[in-house]
C-alpha cells in the first residue's frame, strides 16, 4: 500500500514532463498526475542554464500546448532582427513556473514534489529530509528523463585539469565584473555546439575583440538557418517554400556531404566557414547574423577533442597548443541532449517520452500525450510514436529525417491526430497551412509539389540509409 495513489506519475518537470503533463490533462481532465523533479523549480535544466542563453528556436512553439510562452512578437533589433522572438534563460524560467503554478496545480489534479528524487517502484526519497513516499501508480510512470539532457554547471567533465589552470563554465562569464583587475586577456572557449557560439557571441559583444578569442571546435558542424524555420502566416512562402526546397534537395542528393550543400544552396542550412566541410549535425539553429559575427573568429583549433589542460600546454587528440598568458578556458563541452539509443515509446506500465518530431521536444511529447489519451493498445500507439533517433553526424541525418517523414504520413492519415496537430501552438505551420484556400495560388504551388517532393526524398532517404 502506498502513501498515496496518482494516475500517473512524471518523472522530471523539465520541458518533456510538463508538455506531456499539460496535453494529458486537457484530453483526460479527470486523471490525477504526480510530478516529481530534484530540481527545486520547474523547467529542468533551464535551472542551471548560463545566464545569457536564449531558445534557438522561435518561442512561439516552444513549453507547453495550453499557454503561449512569449509575446509573438518579431525582434526588430539585434542578431535575430526580422524574426520571432527567442525567449531568454530567465524567460523560459518564470515561464514554466507560471505553468506549474497557474495552470497544472490549480487543475486540483496535479501534485508536485520538487526536490525529490525517483528511486523506482514507487519510491519517493526528500532530498531535503531523506524522507521516503511511496506512491501507488494507477496508470503509468513517465520516465521524461531518458533524454539526458546536460549543461555544462553541472556535467562532469571529460578532461582534466591541472592545479593553476583558470576554468569556468559560461554561467560564471558575467561575473568577471567583480574582479576588474583578474580580468582574462585570453579566452579559450572549448566545444563547437550551441552553448561554445552562445559564449563567443557574449565575449564578442561584451567588448572582446576577435584576436582575444580561440576556439577549440575539433568538428564543424551544419546549423538550420533560423529564417527558414519561422512559424505563421507572415512567414508561410518563406518557410513551408523552404521546407519544399529542403525536400527537393534529399530527393535529389547523391551522398550526405552532397545532400547538406544542396540545403545550403536553397537556404535550409548554413556553415561558419565556407573552406570546411562539416561533419557533425546536432540540429542546432543559428541566424544569419549570428554566423557572420561568428566568422570573426579566426583561431579555430581542429586539433581533435581536449584531453588535458596544463598550466601552459592544452592537450588535445591530435596534437598540443601552447596557452596564451592569462587565458581563461570557458568550458561549453556538455552534451545538451545525449545520444542514447531511441527505444518504444509505449511499454508496459511506462510512457518514456523521447522526440517523435526532430527537433522538437516540446510538441513530442505533447503529441505523446494525446496519444495516450486517444488510442488504445500498445502496438498502435507506438505505431504512431517511433522515437527520432539524435544524430551526431550528417550521415545519421538521413536515418533522423526518414523517421521524421514516417511519422507525420501516419499522424496525417488519421484525421483525429491531424485535427489535433493543426490546432496545437506547438506546431509552427498546421494552422496555416488550414486556412490556405484554391484562390491562395502561390501557397497552393507550394502546397500541390510538398507531397511529391516529401514521397521522392524519403525514397531517397531509404537508399541512402541502407
Ligand atoms: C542550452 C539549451 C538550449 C535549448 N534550446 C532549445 C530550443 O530553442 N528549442 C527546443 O526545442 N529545444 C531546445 N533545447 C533542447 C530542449 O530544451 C531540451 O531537450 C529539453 O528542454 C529537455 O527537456 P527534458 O524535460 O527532456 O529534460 P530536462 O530539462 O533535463 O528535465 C529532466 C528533469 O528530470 C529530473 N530528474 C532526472 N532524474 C530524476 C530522478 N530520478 N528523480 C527526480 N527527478 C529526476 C531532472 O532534475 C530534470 O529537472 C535546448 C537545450 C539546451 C541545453
């Protein structure tokens, strides 16, 4: 016997478990859900988040269905200027606080236990107290942890350090104030995914200037150009014209290198340096801007990943560099999302939510939800949800985007799910796309060639996968 009985039980009150909480309890309003998360506030890690991170992604379809997060404005200033707004650290903070408290709580269905710790079977430990609760689980366990999301305040590194070395992790960054006269006259800035060009974009307007600046990026990489990935009816020929040139180009590649030029040439994608052929996809989003202040930066070491780092010698996989006096190396090698093997969404007793839209954590699981709620048996709704698996190299792209593809040709044959999808803020275009009408022209064009392109790259896709 329990201490108390829930429904459901959520494990994590990151973006994963609170969209999945959110959907589940408008499409079954009577269930009763527990949510337990060792962080002290919701929202996961954007707790631990460096202080001048912003989403990627345009806010308008990030957190949770019921709640816009944002004001849906276009930026007219600054690196992401002509486009909708990215909600900052703090923002996507308060904003899921403001879920939990003013929409989930007040349901009177949801409990939540912040600070705890899941131990499995029912076992709730306090962090606080040690104090263990045993919940009797009605329904199922929500395991929203599997995407193993990690940030660089609280990752453990994977190279060491010597005694003498100055090392933080950008959430420090903006503290170097305090210190005027320890100010750094170098900075390393170490890994070349989001959180790296985040710091390099910090250091650059702060007042840096490029030649204060290295950059250890052992792997270029592709990013989606966020113009192309707008939402709404301002941006309906850009995007979905986009996505259709996007499509055309699978369809028409040879290789995976042949297939990322051919998204650069229609604009999906884009690269820092044009003489380096990137090898690494990690679906992270830049502007236009964005990547021409990155190009700045002309001290990019590709000497393999950092193994050591000496008071006067960083060790890397491939050779040695030494460190210029008074460097101060900023670590931005966290994983963000680990790459752990997709497996059923839908199991006995167990939900484990991962993405089934890539890139998109917050519709998944979402759309997880709705299928809990709507269909029945395990095989069909795994069916409907086939976990994305997270690339890592552009080769892997092809498998990611194959899966994508399959997933949305069966949510679009079922007319309750495309219904559902269409009306979900977390979807960027459905509505959209809705409203188009045969005296619409140009969208129809668009429209009319989606479904052939969409057929001929998943062929493509299949060919290139096997
Ligand atoms: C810097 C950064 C920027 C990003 N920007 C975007 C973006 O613009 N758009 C986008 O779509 N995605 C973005 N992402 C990705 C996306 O936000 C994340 O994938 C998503 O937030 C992960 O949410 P989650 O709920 O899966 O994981 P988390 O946020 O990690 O939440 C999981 C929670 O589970 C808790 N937990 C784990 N184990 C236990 C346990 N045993 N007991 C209790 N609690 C436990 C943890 O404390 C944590 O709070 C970004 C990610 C990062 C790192």
């Amino acid at each position: 016997m329990g201490d108390f009985t829930t429904d459901y039980l959520i494990v994590g009150a990151g973006a994963m478990g609170l969209a999945f909480a959110d959907t589940l309890l408008a499409e079954l309003p009577d269930v009763s859900i527990t949510i337990v998360d060792r962080h002290a506030k919701p929202g996961g890690h954007w707790n631990d988040a460096y202080p001048f991170v912003t989403l990627h992604q345009p806010s308008a379809y990030y957190g949770v269905a019921s709640l816009p997060l944002g004001s849906g404005q276009i930026d007219s200033h600054g690196l992401n200027a002509g486009l909708y707004e990215l909600a900052s650290g703090p923002e996507v903070s308060a904003y899921y606080e403001h879920v939990m408290n003013r929409v989930l709580l007040p349901s009177g269905r949801v409990r939540y236990l912040p600070m705890s710790d899941y131990k499995g079977d029912g076992r709730i430990v306090s962090l606080i107290s040690g104090a263990e609760t045993r919940v009797e689980i009605a329904r199922k366990t929500v395991d929203s942890t599997y995407l193993g999301t990690s940030v660089p305040s609280t990752h453990t590194r994977k190279f060491t350090v010597a005694d003498g070395v100055r090392i933080m992790p950008p959430n420090d960054l903006p503290h170097l104030w305090r210190a005027p006269d320890a100010m750094p006259r170098h900075f390393t800035v170490l890994g070349a995914g989001k959180t790296g060009m985040d710091t390099i974009i910090f250091l650059l307007n702060a007042g840096a200037t490029p030649d204060m600046i290295s950059w250890v990026a052992p792997r270029a990489s592709w990013f989606y150009n966020r113009k192309s990935i707008q939402p709404g009816a301002v941006f309906f020929e850009r995007t979905l014209g986009a996505a259709l040139k996007m499509r055309q180009a699978i369809g028409e590649a040879s290789d995976a290198s042949d297939m990322f030029l051919r998204m650069e040439a229609c604009g999906w994608m884009h690269r820092i340096s044009r003489d380096v052929l990137p090898t690494m996809f990690h679906y992270a989003v830049s502007s236009e801007a964005e990547i021409a202040l990155l190009r700045r930066v002309t001290d990019v070491i590709r000497q393999g990943r950092v193994l050591a780092l000496e008071p006067e010698w960083m060790v890397m996989e491939h050779g040695t560099r030494a460190t210029a006096p008074g460097t101060l190396f900023i670590d931005c090698t966290a994983t963000a999302v680990e790459r752990r093997p997709p497996v059923p969404v839908f199991q006995p007793g167990l939900i484990v939510p991962q993405m089934v839209r890539m890139p998109q954590p917050a519709f998944s699981a979402a759309l997880i939800a709705w299928v809990e709620a709507h269909v029945d048996g395990e095989a069909a709704q795994n069916a409907l949800t086939r976990a994305v698996p997270l690339p890592d190299t552009i080769q892997e792209f092809a498998r990611a985007e194959l899966v994508n593809i399959g997933n949305e040709g069966k949510w679009s044959a079922n007319p309750a799910m495309r219904a559902w999808i269409d009306n979900c803020r977390l979807d960027s275009m459905g509505k959209e796309i809705r409203r188009v009408t045969p005296a619409d022209t140009d969208k129809m064009a668009i429209l009319m060639q989606m479904m052939p392109a969409t057929m001929a790259a998943a062929a493509n896709l299949q060919r290139l996968t096997a």
